[in-house]
C-alpha cells in the first residue's frame, strides 16, 4: 500500500516538475537551453552519491551483524547507484558538449570521481554475479564495499593534486538552482520527485530481491528431498 | 536542443531499463514459484 | 612475527626453486614497455609526457600477473587449507603474502628499469633511484590492495578476470599519482613531490590495516 502511493506520488511529481522545468522556468540567461539539463542532472547524481553511502553502511552493518537483510540492501543500492551514476554522467556529456565543447575533460575531479564510483559499482556487482553461494557472496561483496569505500578520499586526493603537480588548475562543473526562484522551484520540485523515484525504486527491488533469496532457499530444500 | 532531448531520454531510458528489469525478475520468481509447487505436488503423490 | 616471517621466506624458497613469479612478470612487463612504446611513436617529440604512463601501465599488468599467480599457487594443492591450519592469525598470514608478493614485484621491477632507460633514452643517473623510490611506495600500495582482492577472486568462478576487474579501480589513486611523481622526477622539477609520497605511504597504512583487520571474512571456508 505504501509503496503504490509512493510509486503513483513519485509520477505525479515528476510530470509536475516536467512542466516546472520546460514552461515555468526560465531560459537561462548565461547558458541557454542546455542549462535545463541541470534540473534532472544534478538530482540524479546526488542519488548515485547517496547509493555510495547506503552501500557503504550497509557493508558496515552486514560485517557487525551478518544479517541477510544488510547484504540484500547493498546489492540492491550498487544496482541503483549503477544506473544513476551511469545515467548522470551521460546526461553530463550531453551538458558538456554545448557549454564546453568537448563531451569530457580529465583532470576536473567531480567527473573523475563520478566515473571511478560507476565501475566502482560495476566490479561490485561483477564480483556477486560470479559468487554462486549466497554467505559467501554475502561477506566477500561486503568486504570488496568496504575497501571500496575506503578507497574515495584517496581518489579525491590524487585527483585534486596531481593536476597541481604538472597542469593548471581545471574548470570546475558549476552547481544546479540558479538566484531566479523559478528555477529554484522547479529544481525543488525534480529533487522531490526524483527522490520519490529512488525510494519507490529502491523499495521495489529489495522486496524483489527478499523474495529471490526465499525461493532460492524453497528450491534447495525441495531439490535436497 | 538536441542535446537537452538526448540527456533527458537518456536518463528515463535508464529508468524504465531499471524498472522493466524489477518486473520481469517478479515473473520469473512466481513461474519458479509454479514450478516448486507442481514438483512437491509431485513428489508428494509418489 | 616470526610466522610472517616463516610464511615470507616459504614464498622465497619455492620462487628460489621454479622462478616462476619474477621471470613471468619481468617478461610481461618488458612487452608491455615495447608494445606501449611502438604504440606511441618512439621518434616523437612529444613522447616524454608518456614515458612514466607508460613505465606504470608495464607495472601494473606484471603485477597483476605476479598476483594471479602467487594466488594460483595456493589453490593448487590446496595449499591454503594447509596455511589455515597452521597456527597463524588471519591478518599475519595477509601480512606474510604481502610481503612475499611485493618482493617478488620489486625484483620485476627492478629488472625491468634497465631496459625501460635504454628504450627511453634517459640516463643512468640518480633519477633513477629517485624512480625506484617511488616505485617502492607505489607497490607497496598496489600489492596490499591486491593480496587481498586476490583472495576473494579466489572464491569466485573466473579468478584472474575478476582480479583484474576488482583491482584496477581500487588502485587508480595509486597509479595517478606514481605516474605523477615519476613525471616530475623525470622533468627535473620535484617541488610539490613530497605530496604524493605522503600521499602513496598513507594509502598503504590505510589499506595494510583495513586488509589485516578484514581478511579473516576472506579465508574462512
């Protein structure tokens, strides 16, 4: 029940911000029509850096606890993550050509860190689908998490130095929202919205995924006897 | 423009990728599920 | 302590008798070098920007090989139910094959600079030490993130492939920012190098501690 509202609420509010974004809002007076991919940009990606951190806590959890719930919530938050960050830095491209001229630029470390967390989310979920036995899978997936996270803030760390070491300091991606308040209430309302869609999103296949384990166990027990 | 379109699509795209990808793995789940059943009634008349 | 050191010189001994280890890798990372170097144009102007890219991209391929195949070893024979039997914690026996795999790396390494200054034409000078050097730390890096991720790779279906995949995005800090120091040695203009030395040494504390500390999940059966 509680997920058909937010399912439905999250569609409503995402053709609400559709509309906010394409005929309330202005056009950007800097930057023009490719501004607006900013309104869906910027919302997903900060999703791919809450995915990151469920991850991570999860991992956490699951090595203090070892319960299949925290396991089942990791994998579920590295396929989210997976999309979300693929799909961002895609849609940013798309920003970068017109604004930039080019689809991407080493060394700027927003880009670079987002790219390294994608496959960071892709060698994670490579690592399950070649694990067959479930605890096993469990543990060592959380293990890799945790090196995984562990691993960021040294790639921030090389990505903001090095550059200073050998080349000039880069551009730096600018942030979403604008001073005109149409467009902070239709960045608002896409936040909103897409904020419901990850947790429908997110809901949805850990229930799935609850089921899957279940019935994973049922088709042991009836092949055994 | 193009541009605009192509970023937003992309973006759905994935979405809906996502979401048919949830429906289809409930599919198999309950067809696995049918089958379960029919093995036990199975092995239950032997 | 002793036992890391038992474990350390086991390695030395069975890569003494069949020089497996070192000779694969030393192999493997010369024809990286040759292979990157005709790749990029070796008459070209431009070709000292690349020159510690290329240095880092041989080692990082020897080494992955270097640990697919110390992994290989204990699996064969099942030797590694033998390891957990004896009476060594987890973490020293991390410990002792991390000593062993970056022995076995730095000799690789070792071996390949001469033929990486001569198809370079570089000098035999004190940058070469200065190379080494930080090739010490960035192995050391390398090779604690890589026992480990060997480990789980072992667990799984497709081992090396697994590594490989596991390990490259796990070690991109390190690879930058040796490529980077390396770079500076080589243009003669080590200001800010102390950076990425702190940098490279904090990353190997932290990733010796979080592999010691984990790696009792990672060998239990």
């Amino acid at each position: 029940m509680g997920k058909r509202i937010l399912g439905i609420s999250s569609v409503v509010l995402m053709i609400v911000a559709l509309y906010l974004i394409f005929v309330y809002a202005g056009v950007d007076a800097a930057q023009g029509e490719p501004f607006r991919i900013f309104y869906f940009h910027v919302p997903v990606l900060l999703l791919s850096y809450l995915s990151a951190i469920l991850l991570g806590s999860a991992c956490i959890m699951f090595l203090y606890n070892a319960e299949a719930k925290w396991d089942r919530a990791g994998a579920v938050a590295a396929e989210l993550g997976l999309v979300f960050g693929g799909t961002g830095l895609i849609s940013g491209m798309m920003w970068a050509k017109p604004i930039w001229g080019k689809y991407w630029v080493w060394w700027d470390v927003r880009l670079n860190l987002q790219l390294i967390l994608v496959l960071t989310f892709a060698a994670y979920l490579m690592l399950r689908a070649y694990l067959p036995n479930q605890e096993k899978r469990a543990t060592l997936s959380c293990v890799f998490g945790l090196l995984a996270l562990v691993n960021v803030p040294f790639n921030w760390l090389a990505i903001y130095f090095v550059p200073t070491l050998q080349h000039p300091k880069p551009v730096v991606s600018p942030g979403g929202g604008g001073t005109d308040p149409d467009m902070a209430i239709a960045f608002t309302c896409s936040l909103i919205a897409w904020c419901l869609t990850y947790s429908y999103l997110f809901s949805t296949r850990l229930a799935v995924a609850q089921v899957e384990q279940e019935v994973e166990y049922l088709e042991q027990v009836v092949r055994a006897s | 423009m193009t541009y605009v379109f192509a970023a937003y699509s992309i973006i759905f795209l994935g979405i809906f990728i996502l979401a048919w990808s949830i429906v289809s793995r409930q599919k198999r789940l309950e067809r696995k599920l049918e089958d379960l059943k029919e093995e036990l009634r199975d092995s239950g008349r032997k | 302590m002793k036992s890391i050191s038992s474990l350390f010189f086991k390695d030395i001994v069975v890569e003494w008798r069949n020089k497996e280890a070192v000779s694969s890798m030393f192999m493997f990372g010369v024809l990286t070098l040759v292979i990157f170097s005709y790749a990029f144009d070796p008459s070209g102007t431009d070709r000292s920007l690349l020159t510690p890219g290329i240095l880092w991209i041989s080692f990082t391929f020897a080494g992955i090989i270097g640990l697919n195949r110390s992994l290989a070893m204990e699996i064969d024979n099942e030797c590694i139910q033998g390891l957990l039997l004896a009476p060594l914690s987890r973490g020293e026996l991390y410990l002792g094959k991390v000593a062993s795999n970056f022995a076995f790396m730095m000799i690789a390494e070792l071996l390949m600079m001469p033929p990486f200054v001569v198809l370079n034409n570089l000098t035999f000078s004190f940058q070469i030490i200065e190379i080494i050097g930080v090739a010490v730390l960035g192995t050391l890096g390398f090779v604690s993130v890589g026992t480990i991720l060997s480990m789980i790779s072992a667990h799984t279906r497709m081992k090396e492939v697994i590594l490989a995949v596991l390990q490259i995005p796990l070690t991109i800090p390190v690879i930058l920012t040796s490529v980077a120091a390396t770079g500076q040695i080589l243009a003669n203009e080590t200001e800010g190098i102390s950076y990425a030395l702190m940098m490279l040494a904090g990353f190997s504390i932290v990733y010796l501690t979080a592999s010691y500390l984990l790696f009792e999940y990672v060998v239990e059966d």
